[in-house]
C-alpha cells in the first residue's frame, strides 16, 4: 500500500442549517453570524497557529501555487535529527468549501450558503513523524466549517 488518505470533515459544519445550529451551539446567539465573523475566525485560527509554531521552534513555510510540499516536508526530515511528532506547518492556498452570508426571509443576515465555485482559502500542512508508522500529514482549512485530511504514507 502507498498511502492511505481520509477526508475528516465536521458534519454539521456541510450545510446552511447545520452549520447554524454549530454557532448557536457556540455562541449562544445568531447577532454575529456573518461574514465579517467568520473571517475572524479563520484570522485567529493563523495568528493562534503561528505563535505556537513560534513557541515550540516549528517552522512555518508559506509554499507559492505549484510548490512541492511534499519535497519539502522530505527536505526538513533530512537536515533535523528525527524526533517524534510535528516538525513543520507548511501553508498553501486550496479550494475550499466556504460559505457565505445570505439575507433571511426577514433581512436578517445568517443564512449559510455554500459558494460555488469554491473560493481559495489557506490550507494547513502539518507533517508529523511517527517512528513506528513512518511519515503522515494532517491538512486541514483554516477557514470554517475547517475541512481536514489525514494523509499516512504507506509503510510495511
């Protein structure tokens, strides 16, 4: 086997009602459920992340459109004495599911509705080494409802 990949994503998060149910579930109120919110949310996601790469010494390394990330993450295996665990946060641009705020039957603004086509987002690599199952990465969109990919490369 080469490589095993499964696509985790937050079920609730996949349509406009679920999506809805999540916020009040967090927030305990619709008043900030929009847009300008929403990219907030993903706002602090990257700062959050990027002070605890920078806390715990992880590189982070913004790739252009094209860029080999996985001959990246190979590259940073080579220079650093294996040690288990997360070693690099590799960020890239990808199509993503967003959604975006419509007008309700009121004029209230909150209702979810997937863009199509999907806009691009970043997305966050997170090569990790294990030494029993070998190299994985775990992808994941900043952006709500934060789909996500857990890669494992194959290994006898």
């Amino acid at each position: 086997m080469d490589r095993v990949v499964w696509n985790a994503y937050f079920g609730m998060g996949q349509t406009p009602g679920g999506f809805r149910a999540w916020w009040r579930q967090r927030y305990d109120s619709e008043e900030d459920l929009d847009e300008t919110h929403w990219m907030r949310m993903a706002g602090r996601f990257s700062r959050r992340l990027r002070g605890g790469a920078k806390a715990h010494h992880i590189p982070v390394i913004y790739c252009s459109p094209g860029e080999d990330q996985h001959q990246l993450g190979e590259e940073c295996l080579a220079t650093d004495e294996l040690k288990p665990g997360l070693f690099l946060v590799l960020v890239s641009q990808a199509p993503a599911l967003v959604g975006g705020a419509q007008p309700t039957g009121t004029g209230k603004l909150g209702q979810w509705v997937p863009k199509d086509p999907w806009p691009y987002v970043k997305h966050y690599s997170f090569p990790i080494w294990d030494p029993n199952w070998g190299p994985g990465t775990l992808k994941m969109s900043g952006h709500p409802p934060f789909s996500a990919q857990v890669i494992w490369n194959g290994q006898e």
